[in-house]
C-alpha cells in the first residue's frame, strides 16, 4: 500500500495541493485507460491487449509538472513509449481530447499502443515507440526548425524535450546521437531520463548512474540530478541524517525496490542495514511515524514537484540538458517497485483502493474536475499557456519534371544525381532555395562535391573556412547559416532521424523542405528502422543509397548491397528506384522532389551506382512527345529499350546491369533469338500496379499494359545487381515461364568482370538463361 498524497503536504508545499490533485486524477486516468482496454471492453480474440500501467505511474508526477506548470506553445515533448496513456489522460484534462477516445486504447481506429503524430486523435508531437528512436528525434527536431527559422524567418521555437525510459540508454542510437558534434550546440535540447532502474524482466543491478552522467558530461551537456524529494531532504538534514543519504545512495537497486514493498516495522528493520552505522539509523528512524517513513522512502525527485522546479530553473539553455530523475516504477500504485510489474494489470480491488485514494469514482471514470476548483482552474490555465496557433501551411514550390538535358558519354547514376541537383537549382531556383542535403561524412565520395560547393554547408553560425586560398582544394567547406548542406558524423541512425525531421517542417512549421539523404547502400538496412519510423511520423524525405550491389567490385564483399532492392519494395510510405541511365535519375528525383513537403505525399529511395555506363544506350528520343513518353514510363516504373518484331524471350534488368542486357540480346538476335529489352526503374511501382490489377490495391496500373503487353508475353530473365526475388513477381504479370538471376552470395574483391561472372549475372549468364527458356 502506498501512502496518500496528502501525507506529502508540507507548509512549503501548499501552493502544490491543486497540482498534487491534477497529478492523483492523470495517475488514475492513465491507470483506467489501460484497465478498460484489458478488463471492460469485449474481446473475442482473447489476444493481449497489453498496456503499462506501472510504467505509466513513475512519469505522471514529471508529466503533470511539465504540461501544468512549465511548457509554453513553442515547446514540443517527446512522451516515453509506455507513457502514452499518460499523454492522452493530460490532453483530456486540457480540453484537448473527446471523451469517447478514453475507451480505444489499442483499440482499431482509435489511441495507438505508442504516441503518434499521424494516427493519435489528441496533439502529440512527436511519434514514439522504437526504443530510442523517440528519445533522439528532438535533438534533429530542434536542427530542423533551427535550419528553418533560418531560411525562411520562421520565430525561433522553443525547448525540445525528451522523456525516455533509463533502459532506452543502453540503444546505441542514443550514444550514436549524444556524440554528433551537430548537437554540442543545441540549448533548446531537454532529455528527462524516467531512472526507475527497472527493465522488462527485472530490477537492473547496477545502472551505473555516475559513468552515464560523466559520458554526458563529456559530451558537452548539461547534467542536472534530481535524486530526492524535499521528505527526505529534511530527515537528511536531521542529526546523523547524513548516514541516511549515504546508506541510499550505496543501496543496490534490487534492495531499495525489495523495500518498496515492506511494511513500516519491516522497512524499520531491513533499512538501517547491517553495517555499523545501523544503530544511529535505527535511532534516526524511531521519531519518524509509520505513514511518513514509508512516504518518505520513496519520496523521490522525480516524484517531488518542489525538487522538479528546481531543476528546470536550473536548465542551461546554452547547451543540451540532461536531467536524470529518480523515480519508482509504480509509482502509487500497487504493484510499486515489484521486478515483474511491467505489464502487470491493478486487480479490480486493487483498482478500487487507487480510486479512493485519488477521489475518483469507477462508476464514472472519465470524470472532469468541477468548474470553480482550484483544479479546474489549473487545467484550464495550463490549456490556455500551451495553446498552439494552427500551422498555417506554405505550399510547395513546383517541382519541373523534365529540365531538357540529354546526357551523353560516359556516365554513372551517382554522379547524375549531383549533377541534377545542380541543375534544378539553375532551372527552378524556387525549388533548389527548399533542398537540403544530408550525409554522414561521404560528401565527396558520393559526388555532392559540387553541389556543396554551390550551396555551401550549413552552420548555425558562419565559420572561417581555411582552406579557401588553397588552390588544391577542390570541395570548399564554406559554412554558414545560409548554407544547404548538412554534414553529420559516421552514424547513419543521425542521417536519417535528421532527414525525417527535416522531411516532417511542412506539418510541423507550414515551411516545407526538400531533404535528400545521400548514404553507402551498403548501410541502408542499418539505417532502414529510424528512417521507417521517420515516414511512420509524417516525415517525407529522398535517401540515396550510393554505391550499391556488387557494381563497386573492387570494394569487394564487406561494402556489396544485395536486399536494399526488395528492401525498397517492401518499405511502406515510400516508393523506390533503380535508374540505368543519367537522364533516368533526374527524371526520378525530380518525381520524387515533387512528391514532398505536401499532405499525402510521400518520401522517396533511390539506390545509384557508380559503374561508368555508355549514356547512349539509353536511346533517349529526341522528338518532345515521344521523350515525354519515354519521362512517364521511366517516373512509372519501366520502360521498353529495345523492341523485337516477333520476340522469342523478354530481358527485364534493372540499373547497373542494362549494358549486360542489351548485350545479350544483341547476341541473342544474332542467333536467330529475337529479345524485347525492358529496362525497369522501380520494381516498387511495378508490383503495385499488380496489385491493382488484382484488387488488392488503388493506384494507376497502366504500365503494365504498356510496358508488359499481353499480346507480346514471352518467357521472361530478369537480372539485378540484388537479390533475384525482387523482379521474380513480373513473370507473373503475363504468367510466363522464367529464369531470374541476382545476388544471392557474399561477393570479394575483384574487376567487373570477374566479379559479374562469379555471381553469375553477366552477358553470357543472361543469354545461358534465355536459351534454357526458348531453346
């Protein structure tokens, strides 16, 4: 049993008696939410609903002292994933969610598991629920607005907080994130860490609190404690007190939660300890009452409203803050402290004891304050102080879709992308004034050289550069508030939470912004959870994955990429392309800058590679509708490059490999063989209008009447510099017989041509395969 709040009153505290009733009714709030979800409402699958409400408990008190005394409209929080029930209880006491909503926990349709910005009903700013992920995304939420307020003058915003779980520490995302030399200056950055000392599964022995602080600190940050409530601050400042801090600071973790959960007479006992200290503490403890010994042995800082004041009074704003606050799993509720309480459930007696000790009624469990109390009067000052005016939102500019230019020579779709870049600048300033681009340290090397050159890089305060007057300096690091590119360090986690929240200005700030993310495809899929969970939240953004498969051969098989193409297939919110050609790269990342910055648009992959390809393979028409043509086929999709009178088989490829395609089919002609050559761009779009055609989904599916036409259906190889299953859906849009060679093993180093031999993806394997369909 816990001990009622009133027992926390003190004279210094009586201007908390409304907050502490605001706190006791979001703890039962919270608590119900979760309960209705498990207990009262039906449910026939009998499948866990799950929710956590112990969880929940150990952040109401931060929470409530947030949102009802210190946030400002500016401000934006990022609500630790179990906490969510916390986050709609407060929206509802603010006005800011309906009724009804308290019911829908987990429920279709209604209050998702985790916090979302797109699917919740109530505010929530930023999207939660991938351990670590929520905690970092306001570090690149606050670049973002600061990139914005200054290209566009946009106010400056406010702080930017994170609430996150002790355990979210040990995600190397995290440390990954603290490190980047980007953050050093990020003042408006607030992490409050929940240090309840409690995982899933267990209490955690030894967190090592002073190492995490000193790693922190070393980082540059501001590292503010609040370990102890003014309860055990004044028994500290008792006779022999001192010995009392020093046994609670020395105590394991296991210890001090096995002591939540002992009576008065047993806490008399067990908490003086063994050591010789033990009869001045138990000489300590004897004027202490049993209620207000147990109070104050969990009378932490993290549930202390004077002792939280202090520490946001104390918030650097020069510099990121991290406040470690100690809590209690539970906090308040019954099952406090106990190892297994992570997905406990209150039993309904249990339940009841909470709502008599918070005031509440289960009969009506949703119940407001009345109006004229001091609560009431409380929430309706804290929704007037975090009203937000509405996002007023900017219109994108238009994106051009074809800037006129045939490429020719020699060429690789990585530096096309560069060279794009720079063109649309020239050709729609309007558009290239909202690009930013992102890499973690792979500029040069991706070929942005000239780009970040032309743009310059950005800093929050302008930097002398060096280097200018080295005339062997070919990429100038101009940095300055104006610039367009942003350089982060080795940590692909950084570049894409960045890109989402850059991606994500247009809903946040109404100031839409064109992010492009350039990457070695190689590090796609460890960059794949943060960026996905970017999309899931709204942000819509370009990455380049450069160079890719086993195209970079003497790079060998530690760099090759084989999934990221089916990757690019499977990601939802996103459509994915793998040009052949120049001119196919622009066009698709002028279609993919278009669909930005919007309500429904959506982010967009673009896997390039670095093999020097003949540009005149691509056979772009020079008549202006049928290069139009040409434009809609490659943005949709696919596109056909060499056409047969009477074609005996169909070589669908796919980026690096077109030169191999056409080569086969030269020779296949030549013997006696006649091949169509399908050159596929986004094997994305492709399996979607399939789909369409099969029901299953709406969206255009022209392309595949065009493009695969039923009438010239014919035993079909399709080739990739991937894994072979990501085109292996198209012999099935005709229902041919098929071969599909790709990358299905480790590569090594070597030349192009061995390297295509070994995995069996070169001209002589394309034609071997064609003649096992038609011969």
């Amino acid at each position: 049993m816990t001990a009622p709040h009133g027992q926390f009153e003190r004279a210094g505290q009586a201007g908390f008696a409304a907050l502490r009733a605001v706190e006791d009714r979001v703890l039962w709030l919270s608590t119900a939410i979760i309960d209705h979800a498990n207990r009262v409402r039906p449910n026939p699958s009998g499948l866990k609903v799950g929710g956590h409400q112990a969880s929940s408990a150990s952040m109401v008190t931060m929470m409530t002292s947030l949102w009802f005394r210190h946030l400002r409209p500016g401000d934006r929080v990022s609500v630790k994933p179990h906490a969510s029930p916390v986050l709609h209880a407060i929206n509802y006491l603010l006005g800011q969610l309906d009724e009804s909503y308290l019911t829908t926990l987990r429920q279709f349709g209604g209050l998702q598991s985790y916090p979302s910005r797109t699917k919740d009903p109530d505010p929530v700013d930023y999207s939660t629920g991938s351990v670590g992920i929520g905690a970092t995304a306001p570090l690149w939420g606050a670049l973002a607005h600061r990139y914005v307020a200054g290209h566009f003058g946009e106010p400056a915003g406010g702080r930017q907080y994170s609430l996150l779980g002790d355990a979210e520490l040990d995600e190397g995302a995290v440390w990954e994130a603290i490190g980047d030399p980007m953050v050093t200056d990020l003042g408006e950055v607030v992490w409050i860490v929940d240090l309840n000392r409690q995982s899933l599964d267990r209490v955690v022995p030894g967190i090592g609190t002073p190492r995490l602080q000193g790693m922190f600190e070393a980082a540059g940050w501001q590292v503010l404690t609040v370990k102890y409530g003014q309860l055990l601050e004044e028994l500290f400042a008792r006779p022999g007190g001192h010995l009392l801090r020093d046994r609670l600071d020395r105590m394991p973790n296991p210890e001090y939660q096995r002591l939540l959960r002992c009576t008065a007479d047993e806490l008399r006992t067990r908490l003086p300890g063994p050591g010789p200290d033990a009869d001045s503490l138990r000489a300590l403890l004897e004027g202490v009452g049993d209620d207000a010994l147990r109070a104050a042995f969990r009378n932490l800082g993290g549930h202390d409203h004077a002792a939280l004041d202090l520490a946001f009074a104390a918030i650097d704003d020069t510099r990121p803050t991290v406040i470690f606050a100690y809590t209690v799993k539970g906090y308040g509720l019954a099952i406090e402290g106990h190892p297994q309480n992570h997905s406990a459930l209150l039993t309904e007696a249990q339940l009841g004891e909470l709502a008599a000790r918070t005031g509440a009624d289960p009969a009506q469990p949703w119940l407001r304050f009345p109006g004229g109390s001091p609560e009431a009067a409380l929430c309706e000052s804290a929704a007037e102080r975090v009203r937000r005016d509405p996002v007023r939102l900017t219109e994108p500019p238009s994106v051009p879709a074809d800037l006129g230019r045939t490429p020719s020579g020699t060429a690789t779709t990585q530096s096309a992308l560069g060279r794009a870049l720079l063109d649309v600048n020239r050709a729609a300033p309007q558009v290239g004034a909202r690009i930013v681009t992102v890499s973690p340290d792979v500029s040069s090397s991706t070929n942005l050289a000239g780009w970040v050159n032309k743009a310059g890089v950005w800093s929050s305060a302008e930097r002398t550069d060096w280097f200018a007057d080295d005339s062997e300096t070919i990429l100038h690091w101009r940095e300055r508030p104006a610039g367009q590119h942003i350089e982060l360090g080795i940590a692909e986690t950084n570049l894409v939470g960045a890109l989402g929240e850059l991606g994500a200005t247009w809903s946040r700030t109404g100031q839409p912004l064109f992010p492009v993310g350039v990457l070695y495809d190689p590090f796609v899929a460890r960059a794949l959870e943060p960026w996905s969970f970017g999309i899931y939240a709204g942000g819509q953004s370009i990455l380049v994955g450069t160079p890719s498969g086993v195209s970079l051969a003497p790079e060998g098989g530690a760099h090759q990429s084989v999934v990221t193409p089916s990757i690019g297939v499977e990601q939802p919110g996103c459509v994915s392309y793998e040009p052949a050609f120049a001119i196919d790269t622009e066009w698709v990342l002028l279609a993919s800058l278009a669909q930005l910055g919007r309500p429904g648009g959506q982010s967009a992959y673009l896997r390039l590679s670095t093999r020097p390809v003949d540009q005149g393979l691509a056979a772009v028409p020079a008549d202006p509708a049928a290069r139009e043509r040409r434009r809609r086929h490659v943005v949709a999709g696919a596109y056909q490059l060499r056409r047969h009178a009477r074609p005996a088989v169909t070589i669908c490829a796919m980026g690096a490999l077109m030169p191999e395609a056409l080569a086969a089919s030269e020779r296949l002609d030549a013997i006696g063989f006649g091949a169509d050559v399908i050159c596929v761009t986004s094997p994305d779009l492709l399996f979607r209008a399939l789909q369409v055609r099969r029901g299953l989904a709406a969206a255009p599916d022209w392309i595949l009447d065009t493009v695969f036409a039923a009438e010239r259906a014919a035993p079909m190889v399709t080739v990739l510099d991937g894994h072979p299953h990501t085109l292996a859906f198209l012999a099935g849009i005709n229902r041919v017989p098929a071969a599909h060679l790709g990358v299905t093993a480790f590569g090594q180093s070597g030349d192009l041509e061995s390297t295509y031999r070994y995995h069996q993806i070169d001209t002589g394997a394309v034609i071997g395969a064609a003649l096992d369909l038609v011969d």
